[in-house]
C-alpha cells in the first residue's frame, strides 16, 4: 500500500473512545454484581435480571472488537506514513505487556510468601487473549502488509473460520499438553477466556479497521457506515443462524448446522455493530467528554477494579467479605458507588499505563545493555 495523503490525515475515531468507556462501566458492573449478588436473587424469569445478563454478555465482544480495530487502525497510517517498524514494536511490546499484567493479577503474594503457589495464577483471563491477538495481528500485518485488499480478505476469514468451527473446539481438554500453554486453548483447567474464539472479533475488528483506513476521509462514509453497522447487526442477531442453516442444507456441511444451533459468537458481533451504530451516530458530542476520558483510561481501570474487587496480589478485596451476599438494591447501589471510586482512582490517584511501560522499558533497556 502506497502513502496516500488523504490516508494520512484521517482523524482519530473519537466513537471508539466511547464505546471502549461503555465496555468497561458495564464490565465494572457487571463484575460487581455477579460478584457480590446472593445467587437467590438470580431469577431467570426476571425482565430486569434477564436485560442485564443480556448486556453483560456483550462486554467482552466489544472489548475484542475495539482491540483489533484501533490497534491495526494505528498499524496501517503508520504503514501509509512509511514507517510503522516503532508501532510494530510497540504493538509487540503492548502484547507481552498486557500477558504479564494478566499473570501478575491473579498472583497472591502473601500464599506465595508461604510456600504455596495456587495454579489457578495460570488460568488466562481477557488481558493475556486480547495481548496475545495484538501479537498476532502485528504478524499478519508484517506478512501481509503490501497486499492491502488480501489482508482485509484474510483477517474477515478468519473471523468467520474461528466462529464457525466452534463446535469442533468447544469441549477441547488438551490433557497431556503443558498447562501453561492448554489454558489459552480449553477452559478445563478454570481458564475464563481462550484464543479461541475470542481472536475472532479481534480479527472482525481489525477487518473493519482496514474498511474505515481506506474510505473515513470520502463523503457520507459515516452515514453509511452507520447505516450499515445497524442493518448487519440486526441481520447477525436475528438472521445469521438462518443463514448457515441454509448454507448447510445446500452444500451438506454439518458444522454449519451445530454452529447455527449454539450461534451465540455471531449474535454477539451483531450486538457489537449496533452499539458502534449508536456511538457513530453520537460522536460530534462525544468529542472531549467524560466519557471519551473513560475510555482512554481502560487498562488502568480494568487493573484497579481487580484489585479492589478480586484481592490482586494479597487476596484481600471485596470478594473475600462480600461475596454472593448482596440484595438486588445493594448490589446495584454498590456497583454505581464501585465505578465512581474506580474511575476517581484512575483519573486522579494512578497511572499505572505510564508507570509500568516506564519500569519495564527500563528493564528491558538494562537487559539489552
């Protein structure tokens, strides 16, 4: 791909700072709620209990989704710049780093004082599959980067191959495999999320990065992308099932008909393309607002609120007094007071963004010399 000068000066997607500060209030809450509510008062018959599950389940998709379209939007103009070697690194850098912070936070240093080490610390949570797909996105943009249009080809098949094929990896044990390594690929031995398929709306992120790359700066892009983010999502969420279920009764392909009966990885992409609707359409107001803020602070935040949650490194948080004890009025009172305290905390009282890039730069930088 060859500079291009109206590339060159396409602005910052401020909707995407937005929808990051969404993602991570309702992960706040959500993780809260789930936390310290008393499983009595999970009712499934319950409209309001059934509306928060629903949003709750679309946290992580749109966490993933983001991760690919800023990371591989910021690849490419520094491509289309002539120099994205200092992104690649830093790409690379991001990724390892985000893995150490995910280990790090389920560390309990006073049982490790102790003599006993817990396995559980191996188990792979958001931070190490959202860097371990930035690792490999920068991989497929190093390979592919002088094919413009194949890149975006590929990255929009492997999403769909990941969604697909979940059936076929979904109960994957991977026994005699080193623990380390199985826990990024099954949840048998407690892992919350895997690279698959959780790479998969990295891979549609970052598919739609390269679509907003090439056409952000020409006339009425953003009313038809709006447009189009709202008429895919709904089709993803109420006709993508349908769809494969077709898909298999002509060509005789099963898997499409047991990925269409458990279809809940393409549903969840519609939910995504619709709030992204929703947030473009919104964006002139965004621009510079609270919520724009929130949104560049999501790393200190989801590390904060771990913490003060979970008992990161010492094993004393909220969880340990408070869990599965709260009514419905405390839990939601709780989960507003505990996303004030840990965006106050983020925004006035730590910046551990900056601090532990400084110190492990430094290290890094001694390692070298």
């Amino acid at each position: 791909m060859q500079p291009n000068k109206n590339l060159l000066q396409t602005n910052r997607l401020y909707f995407i700072d937005a929808v990051r500060a969404f993602a991570i209030l309702m992960m706040l809450q959500g993780h809260f709620i789930d936390t310290l509510l008393d499983p009595i008062y999970r009712d499934s018959n319950n409209l309001f209990f059934n509306i928060w599950t629903y949003f709750r389940g679309v946290t992580a998709p749109m966490f993933f989704t983001i991760s690919g379209l800023v990371f591989t939007y910021l690849l490419l103009r520094a491509y289309a710049k002539g120099n994205d070697k200092p992104r690649i690194k830093k790409g690379i850098f991001r990724g390892l780093l985000l893995i150490l912070i995910g280990y790090s936070l389920r560390a309990n240093l006073f049982s490790w004082f102790k003599g006993y080490f817990n396995p559980y610390f191996l188990v792979i949570d958001v931070l190490q599959c959202i860097g371990l797909s930035l690792i490999l996105l920068v991989g497929l943009h190093v390979i592919l980067k002088k094919h413009s249009y194949i890149f975006s080809i590929v990255l929009f098949v492997i999403g769909c191959l990941i969604f697909i094929t979940e059936p076929l990896y979904r109960t994957l044990t991977l026994e005699n495999v080193p623990r380390f390594f199985a826990n990024y690929m099954t949840k048998s031995n407690g892992s919350v999320f895997t690279i698959l398929p959780w790479f998969g709306y990295s891979a549609f992120g970052a598919f739609l990065s390269t679509i907003f790359f090439r056409h952000v700066h020409k006339n009425l892009f953003k009313q038809l992308t709006i447009a189009s983010f709202f008429t895919v999502g709904v089709f993803l969420i109420y006709g993508s099932s349908s769809f494969m279920f077709y898909l298999s009764d002509i060509t005789g392909i099963t898997l499409l008909e047991r990925s269409a009966n458990f279809n809940y990885l393409f549903s969840r992409l519609g939910d995504v393309l619709i709030i992204f609707s929703i947030f473009y359409s919104l964006e002139r107001f965004l621009k510079q607002s609270i919520i724009s803020k929130i949104g560049e602070k999501t790393l200190s935040i989801y590390v904060i609120h771990f913490i003060l949650l979970y008992g990161s490194f010492t094993g004393y948080g909220l969880k340990r007094y408070l869990n599965k004890s709260l009514d419905p009025t405390e839990a939601v009172i709780g989960a507003l007071m505990f996303m004030i305290v840990v965006c106050f905390i983020s925004f006035h009282y730590a910046k551990p963004n900056a601090f532990v890039y400084k110190l492990v730069r430094k290290a890094t930088d001694k390692i070298k010399k």
